[in-house]
C-alpha cells in the first residue's frame, strides 16, 4: 500500500497562547503562529476553545479530545519520512499489477451504479477513482493502524508544522459531532488520512458524500462513500469531463528533447506534427495542452499528459506516484500495457548523490542531496544536457556523470 502525505494546503488559525498547567511554561508559537507544544492538557483545551467557537458544540470536543495521547511512533514517521528511489519502471510493474487490475475491473462492475452515479455528478471517469482507490490502501484492504485523534494532536501540537494539522484536528471534531468517526476506535495513516481514499479531515468535511444514503460519510468502511467523495473531491481538483489525462504515445529519434516535461506551452497537436504518435491512434485531443513525460529517458516509456494529469499533481506531488496513478486508471479504462522500450542505465544512489552535489556546485537548486530524481533534479539535468549537447530528455546517465 502507497499512503501518501499529501497535506491539505490551509488557511491559518489565529493563534492562541495558554498557560501551560505543568512547569508553568507558556505553550509555543511556531514561526507560523500557529499555537503549538507545551503542556498537553492546556494545549487540547486551546483546540476545544477554538472549535467551540468555530461552531462545534462543547460535548463534541470533549468526546473527540478525551484520553487524547502523543504517538511517539507517529513524530517518529514524520521525521523519517522517505521517498522511494524505483524508476517508473519498476514502480508500475509493481503497483499496476495483473491482481490489482483484476481486481479493479471486479470492483468496476461491483460497484457500477455508484461509479456511473459518480461520473454524472462529478464528471470522473470510473477508472481515475478506483486507481487511486487501488494505490492508496489495495481497495480499501490496508488504510493504516495509527488512532487518527492521536495522530492529529501529536502533530498538531508538535511545532514543526501545526498550521497544516490544526486545521484538520479542528475537521475531526465535526467529524465526532456529525457521528461520522469514533475517536477512540478511528486508525488510518501516521499524517491522519482516513478511509479507503486516505482523505484528511478537513477534506473529508468540505468534499464527504453519503453515497450509501445511511446519512453518514464514512470513507473507512463504506465503499460508495469512498468513490463519491473521491469524485467530488477529483473534480475540486479541477478535472474535466471527458479529457484524458495521460496517453501512451511513441517517439521519433529526433525531437527538441529540451522542451519534454513540465511546462513547456505545447499542445499534443504540435508534438504530433513532430513524429510524436499515441499507440491508440486517437488524435482528437490534439488542441488541448500536451506535456511530453519520459519518466526514463528518451528509450524508454512515453506519455502524453493533457491538463487533467494536473489532478494527479495535487493528489501526490511525487512524479512516479502520479504517472504510475494515472497509467494505471488508463489500463483500468481499457488501454494496453506500455512498452517498455530500452532505457539507458540509470545511476545507481551513491551515483545520483555525487551527481546532485556536482549539479549544485554549478548553482542548481537540487534540493537535498538525496539520490532523488526530483523535480529539481530533473531540471538541472535537462540543462547541463543541453549545454553538452546530450540529448535533454532530463534523464541521468553515466555519461552525464562522466561529463560533469
């Protein structure tokens, strides 16, 4: 199972400062303001204070703060937290498995009337939910063994990032008053996401739908309610209906490689008109932006992201994550398998570290010297590529290294 931390973007809470009953100290402020640390018991009564007057009822927060305790294991994660170094490759021959594609065309047909209810309010197609209902907890098989209330109060009172689980605290005790969530009973992932879509509270209040119709949204142990709040939630995201997202396309020899990736202003129709094909043939989309993505290079797979990818983008802002998500809802809606191609050798970890530190010696902003194809990573890469003449499709190779 992939559980995300994608953390709700939020706006921030005025922050209130308490007396701390034990030692006498005054609770913290993070650099953000946001009220944080200190004595527990002093912090939870700044919570409750605040949702009342957000609104909640005194009884609610006292049920959902009541034996509140720190996770240890959960600050634990938070700092340990890492990013897996596969290329898409075997990251997708992993995650977008024939048993998980099975079962997701079982699920599709299980569910229909939920899915096709989801699509003509929301406007999702049925496979971009049920991929990321696959990749975030196996359809709902796996959503995480951590007290949701403990893992909100430990971060929210942690001062490294309170103002992103303040907020979402605040979420959970709408949750407890709306007899949606049983604090005591509720696990989920070590940042707090609930359910078999891994939603944060606060996202779950905005967006939740009671697809079952029992009046209650409950992500954890109802399946409709999962695929109508993650269609409600997708098309927030911005998602059109009846756009791709992401198409299998082949390659020429031959392209302005440094204009592959992000952000280059191209449509598909101008890659087209450069020898760039889709393996289905479909071309109707061709006015539509198209970012060309070689997740390994110029050899190895090949795909067209259209605006819709974006969503993938906000959902989980890691680039293996998100382009394995959305192959995956292509092959669940009917497309092949990719073609692999003959990529060229990656670096190995102690490679792309030594790597990145030669990058960031030239000025490049490659973010920790990590062994991460990152964002920045790639960047930089592309545009030692075009100084050296390489072909700048922002994949790393010996050559490169060598080079540098």
């Amino acid at each position: 199972m992939i559980l995300r931390s994608r953390l709700a973007t939020t706006a921030l809470f005025t922050a209130l400062t308490t007396l701390a009953t034990a030692g006498g100290a005054l609770a913290q402020q993070s650099a953000s303001g946001v009220a944080c640390g200190g004595d527990l018991a002093a912090f939870l009564q700044g919570v409750k204070a605040e949702a009342v007057a957000a609104g909640a009822s005194a009884s609610a927060a006292d049920q959902a703060l009541t034996g509140a305790q720190i996770d240890q294991k959960v600050l634990a994660r938070d700092r340990a937290q890492g990013v897996f170094k596969q290329t898409f490759t075997e990251f997708s021959s992993r995650t977008v498995s024939k048993g998980r594609l099975d079962q997701g065309k079982q699920k599709l047909q299980q569910y229909a009337d939920v899915f096709r209810r989801a699509e003509q309010e929301y406007g999702v197609a049925p496979g971009v939910i049920a991929a990321f209902w696959a990749m975030e907890t196996d359809f709902g098989a796996v959503q995480g063994d951590f007290n949701t209330r403990n893992a909100l109060v430990t971060l929210a009172h942690d001062c490294r990032r309170p103002e992103l689980f303040r907020p979402q605290l605040l979420a959970l005790i709408k949750m407890v008053e709306h007899g949606d969530l049983d604090p005591a009973t509720n696990t989920g992932a070590w940042a707090g996401e609930i359910g078999q879509v891994q939603m944060l509270p606060k996202d779950i209040v905005a967006f939740g739908v009671d697809g079952d119709g029992d009046g209650h949204v409950r992500l954890k142990t109802s399946s409709p309610d999962a695929i109508m709040t993650a269609a409600k939630f997708i098309q927030h995201l911005g998602f059109k209906q009846g756009q791709p997202w992401l198409q299998e396309v082949t390659v020429p020899e031959n392209l302005p490689w440094e204009k592959t990736g992000f952000d280059a202003g191209m449509k598909a129709g101008d890659w087209f008109k450069l020898g760039v094909k889709p393996r289905d043939g479909d071309t109707k989309f061709a006015d539509l932006e198209g970012e060309l993505l070689l997740p390994q290079g110029r050899k190895g797979p090949a795909f067209m992201a259209y605006p819709n990818f974006n969503i993938y983008l906000e959902w989980n802002k890691s680039f293996i994550y998100t382009t394995s998500a959305a192959y995956f809802a292509t092959r669940l809606m009917g497309a092949e398998a990719y073609l692999k191609g003959n990529p060229e050798q990656g670096l190995t970890d102690v490679q792309m570290k030594e790597l990145q530190t030669k990058l960031k010696a030239k000025g490049y902003d490659v973010g920790e010297i990590d062994g991460i194809l990152g964002g920045g990573t790639r960047d930089a890469v592309q545009k030692e590529q075009q100084k050296r003449n390489i072909p700048a499709d922002g994949w790393p190779t010996p050559e490169l290294l060598s080079a540098l």
